[in-house]
C-alpha cells in the first residue's frame, strides 16, 4: 500500500477581501489531482490541524484519493459565507473553484478533476459551466441530486448540464434511499448530458444502510469507501491513458 500523503491546510484569497481555507494532500506520483466538492451544506469546518467538523465520503477522503494516485484540495465555505445554499450555481462560487484549480495545476502538471457528492455535484457540474476551459478536465458526481423538493437539496439540474463538454463518471448507489437522489434518475441525467466528450456510470452496491439516507449509509457508501474510491481512480486512469493514446 502506497504511503499516506501529508495532509496540508492552506488558504487562498480567491475574491477580494474573501479568503478560502481548505486541506491539501498530494499524492506521492500523482497522476491526477482533484477538488471534492462536498455534499450537504458545504461546511466541513477545517480545524488548523486538517481534521474537519463534517467528515463523510469525499470530505474524509483525501489519504483515499492519494493511496489512489490522486492529490486533492477540500475546500471548506468561503470566509463571505455560513453555508453553500443558493451559492453553488454563482459565478463567485465558480470564481472561488476556479483559484483551487489553479493552485493544483501549479503543484502538478496533471489533469485536475471536479468531483462531487450529493449537493456537491452542483459545485462541480458548475465549474464546468462557468468556466469553460479554464474548468476542470473531467468530472465525477456520485449520489447526485436529481430533485430539490426540500431547500435544502441543490439539484445538479441547475446548471446547464447540455454545456459540459468534458468526460463525465456518474457513481451511484443501486439502493440510495435518499428521496432527492433516486437511482432510477440516472439515464434522465446521463441523456442531459449530450455534449460531454464521455458518459459512464458506475452502479454500486453493498455496504450498510445504517444512519440517516441522506446523510449517511449508502449514500455516502459507508462501509465501501475504499472501493468506491478505487473504482472512482480506476476509470479516471482509464479514461487518461485511453486520451493519451487517442483512443
């Protein structure tokens, strides 16, 4: 097993007179880097020693990602902000998004990915839409609001899914019993998606269901961690290595 990579917190200064604090984790060899935009609200509240207040599949992830291969950034709110409601679909969020790209581009000479849980796949589909080739190389949404019944769900159908151009994974869970991210939403979402270079869906299964649906248990995979991560890297690689070639 490849060692843990050392957890950073940084912060930057994205807007004026906003600054933005979020951990760092390279990987040893990195062959991709990635922002986990997390679910939820969207504050993990990072503590100066790079523990979090809110830890769940992505936010939880970064020596996961970079046992993988993949260095990432989790990003808590922006200091102008409490939460990420009605925020994620802004071009000041995408502003934000857009320095923490950067900032991974200038560690490593590697494909920069958005990947997105639940109300995080908002965040990542928009900096996508936003910034255009200044955005992401692919994209990743898992448990993905589909619905927004409740304030508090953020469909990724805001965005203006018929723009994204780039690779897109789709990784959800076969029994996620979460009322705003049904599985059975997955070909609707897939079809919005026409103009992407590539659409793929990784159909999970197994785990545990204990905990709020919404919250925890399949939604956040709880139990197959590791795994989903693994076949989150996987295709990623993949992907890249079919690109390079031309494939």
């Amino acid at each position: 097993m490849a060692s843990q990579a050392q957890v950073e917190v940084k912060e930057i200064s994205p807007r004026p007179g906003v600054t933005l604090r979020f951990v760092y984790a390279k990987a040893e060899n990195p062959v991709a880097a990635a922002v986990l935009f997390q679910g939820g609200p969207g504050a993990i509240g990072i503590f100066p020693n790079g523990s979090m207040r809110v830890e769940s599949f992505l936010s939880g992830g970064a020596h996961r990602f970079t046992q993988n291969g993949i260095s990432v950034v989790i990003p808590d709110v922006p200091s102008d902000r409490r939460t990420l409601d009605e925020f994620r679909d802004s071009p000041e969020h995408a502003q934000d998004n857009a320095a923490l790209i950067a900032f991974l581009r200038e560690q490593s000479k590697v494909p920069v990915w958005a990947i997105g849980t639940s109300n995080g796949s908002l965040s990542a589909a928009a900096a996508s839409t936003h910034l255009k080739e200044k955005g992401p190389d692919g994209l990743v949404l898992t448990s993905t609001v589909t619905s927004a019944p409740v304030v508090a769900a953020h469909s990724v159908m805001l965005a203006p899914l018929h723009e994204v151009k780039v690779p897109i994974l789709l990784v959800h869970h076969k029994q996620d019993g979460c009322r705003v991210t049904p599985y059975d939403a997955m070909p609707g979402l897939m079809a919005a998606l026409k103009s992407a270079k590539k659409v793929e869906l990784i159909t999970e299964d197994g785990g545990s269901a204990i905990g709020n649906p919404c919250h925890t248990g399949y939604h956040q995979f709880l139990g197959t961690e590791a795994a989903v991560t693994k076949d989150i890297a996987d295709w990623i690689k993949r992907y890249q290595s079919g690109a390079a070639k031309g494939s």
